[in-house]
C-alpha cells in the first residue's frame, strides 16, 4: 500500500498578484463566505475524510495557498491538531507551511513550531522591487531575510521560491534575485518560470502591449545560469525547478506528488488521489462550506485512472525527478521505444549513461525541452 500525504489548501490572499490562477480569493471576491469559518469548515471535512478513508498515519504534511498565513498562526496550529487526531502524523513527517514574506513574524512562527510545523517555504518571488512590481507583489524584499534568518533560529527548515521571467526582467537583475536568496543560505530553493496564465491581469497586460511577452531564450539563460550557480553553492537539483543542500533537504512531500503516492487534499479547490482515484474539491468557499454543512464530502465525482493513464502520469512526473523515468514505463507506452530512446540520447536530452541502465535521466539540455522529451518518449 502506498504512503499517506495530506495537503491543506488555504484559499486567501491579501490581494491577487497580476499573474496567479490559483484558486485563491481576496475579501471581496469571498461573497460573504468568513475566513473565521474556515477551520470549522475544515474540522467536518477531515472528520469526513476519515470516516471515508479510515485511520492512515500522514507521512507528510503541506499548508499551501493562496496564503496560509493569512490564518492566524493558533489556527493552522488547529488544523494541523485536527489532522494528528483524525489521522496521525509520523514522528518524523515533514510539515510545511508556504508563507508570504510580510505575514509572519517571531511571534507567530514559534507558535507553528511549537505546534509541530518544520519546514517554511517563503514566496519570495525577486528581490528587485521593480520585478516585484511587475508581478505586483506587495511584500517588502528585505521581510524574507529577515524571517528566513528568523526561522532558521527556531529551527525550521526553509526555502524560497523564486520567479524568472517577468516582463521585463533583466539577467541582471535575475542574478541580484538569486545571488539575494543565496546569502540567506536556505535548504532548498524553488524556482519557477513565469507562465502567463490566460485570464490573468497579467495576459491582458501583454496582450494589450502593456507589458512585453516574456522572451523564452532569456528564460533558458536565466535557468542555465542558475542551475551553475546553485551547483557552485553546493545545491543540486533533485526535480525540474528544485534544488536542496542535500537528500535530507528535498522536500518530501512534493516528492510523494512526482511519485504518485496517495495524498488527500483538505480545502476549497484542493485535489486528491488515492488508490488509483482522483478528485478535486469544489473551487469556492461558499459552495465548499454549504456541501460540509450537508455532511458531504466538498468534491466532484472524480475519475479511476486505466492503467494506461497511470503509466503516463507516471512518465510526465517522474521523468522531472533526477532518478528520472524507469524504461521500462517507456517500454509499455511507446511501440518505438528503442528509436525515441536512442534518438533522444544521441541529440543530447537524456543522459546516455542511464539510458543504458535503463532510466531515463533529463541532461540540463533535456530539462530545459522537458516536454518535447516526455512526448518523444510517449510516441506521441
Ligand atoms: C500559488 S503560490 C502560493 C504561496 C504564496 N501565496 C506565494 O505567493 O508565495 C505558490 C507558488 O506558485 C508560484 N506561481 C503562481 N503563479 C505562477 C505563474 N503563473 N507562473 C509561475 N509561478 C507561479 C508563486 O509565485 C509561488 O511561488
Ligand atoms: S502568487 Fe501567492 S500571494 Fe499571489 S495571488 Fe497567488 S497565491 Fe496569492
């Protein structure tokens, strides 16, 4: 039987920045539904789940958003409480919780420790301010030093995460973001190419010429060049946009998801799989809290994966992952398998060594066309 996972989606943010599509909603875009209400919200619903799920210690934990820490620091204590009783928390789970930069202070993240969390993950995005107001972030850059150096002093683990590609931005001041986030001498550091997400104030921005598109070649030079540096500080990349200090500082939990292990997502929009099962949750908390007030589970019917569109998620998550992709998955999906393999090998977007031993390992190349190769790879 698989691992169990538990993820918490906390659908607040103080306001939208131009670029997300998360199922996130400011005070006004809430339609009366209370934030105070969330946690006895949440309360039915893992109630819920365990009766439907029975009792399945969590092997890992995350708070993600929207902006978790926009609930008071006793309430994700609460929901993190819930969880252990319903469920059980191992002893040495990974509990993460992402945090805005400006939400939290000393104060607040000792009562997280104290209720078990161990790991923050800081959305620190640039640490230029003309970026950051590009992608309309509102935090004020020297706040995640500050709480990074905080937190690392009550003993959590940390990490930021990062965005390249903004309108606008230069290598330069690409570089200033990474060589900032480095002196803070985080665990881990995410780093995500900006999408621009239709329906986004961002996309209306570049399509009216507000704002430029952003250029693709800059974005690989960026990747490139941080991938050398993180290197040189002694990171490596364990996943496509994830780099740690070592093995004990990846993050378990995001590698459970490129697994495919079973995890249950708790939350207005949060997505689950277990067994071979997906769902997702209904998106607004209005809809959410009315179904848990009817002592239904707060989601859609959901789908039971064929075998064949296991080994394709499979492909498309654990081809991001360093140990790579089993060719033995390739095997089964592609009739010519032994071409695209070879084909892939000889253009330089696989490692030729572990294609030998039969995995398929992206080269920093092949990460940066990781889909072409996943599709390559399917036959498709
Ligand atoms: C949805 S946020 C939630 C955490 C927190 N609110 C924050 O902004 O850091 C998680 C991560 O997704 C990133 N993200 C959101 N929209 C994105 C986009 N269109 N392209 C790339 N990264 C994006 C955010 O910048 C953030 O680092
Ligand atoms: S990026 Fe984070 S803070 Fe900004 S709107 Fe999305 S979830 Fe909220």
């Amino acid at each position: 039987m698989s691992t169990f996972h538990g993820y918490v989606h906390v659908p607040f943010c103080k306001v939208r920045c131009g670029y997300c599509d998360f199922n996130t909603y400011t005070a006004t875009e809430l339609q009366g539904y209370p934030q105070t209400a969330f946690i006895a919200n949440l309360q039915v619903e893992i109630e819920l789940a365990k009766q439907s799920e029975g009792k399945r210690e969590l092997q890992t934990v995350f708070f993600g958003g929207g902006t978790p820490t926009l609930l008071p620091a006793n309430e994700l204590a609460e929901a993190l409480e819930l969880l252990r009783k319903n469920f059980g928390i191992a002893g040495e789970a990974e509990v993460t919780t992402e945090a805005n930069p400006d939400t939290v202070d000393e104060a607040y993240l000792r009562v997280l420790k104290e209720a078990g969390f161990n790991r923050l993950s800081f959305g620190m995005q640039s640490a230029v301010p003309e970026v950051l107001a590009t992608l309309e972030r509102t935090h004020n850059p020297a706040a995640v030093a500050t709480n990074v150096a905080i937190a690392k002093r009550l003993g959590f683990q940390t990490s930021v995460d990062l965005i390249y590609g903004a309108p606008g931005e230069t290598m330069e001041q690409w570089q200033e973001s990474v060589r900032v986030a480095l002196a803070m001498e985080t665990d881990h550091i995410s780093a995500y190419a900006l999408i621009v997400e239709p329906a986004t104030k961002l996309a209306r921005q570049i399509a009216s010429g507000e704002k430029p598109q952003p250029d693709e070649d800059l974005q690989a030079d960026k990747y490139e060049w941080l991938d050398s540096e993180l290197a040189k500080a002694g990171f490596e990349w364990y996943e496509l946009s994830n780099w740690a200090r070592g093995a004990a500082a990846t993050s378990k939990h995001n590698i459970a998801y490129w697994q495919g292990r079973d995890w249950w997502g708790f939350g207005p929009g949060a997505h689950s799989h277990v067994a071979g099962r997906r769902w997702s949750n209904v998106k607004h908390p209005t809809t959410y809290a009315k179904m848990l007030a009817d002592l239904q589970i707060p989601s859609t019917d959901g789908e039971i994966l064929s075998s064949v569109e296991i080994q394709e998620e499979r492909a498309m998550l654990e081809l991001r992952l360093r140990e790579g992709l089993s060719l033995e998955v390739v095997k089964g999906l592609n009739e010519n398998h032994a071409q695209s393999i070879s084909e892939l090998v000889a253009s330089k977007l696989i490692e030729g060594k572990d294609a030998l031993q039969g995995r398929a390992v992206l080269t920093l190349q092949g990460r940066l066309l990781a889909d072409f190769v996943l599709r390559k790879l399917l036959g498709l």
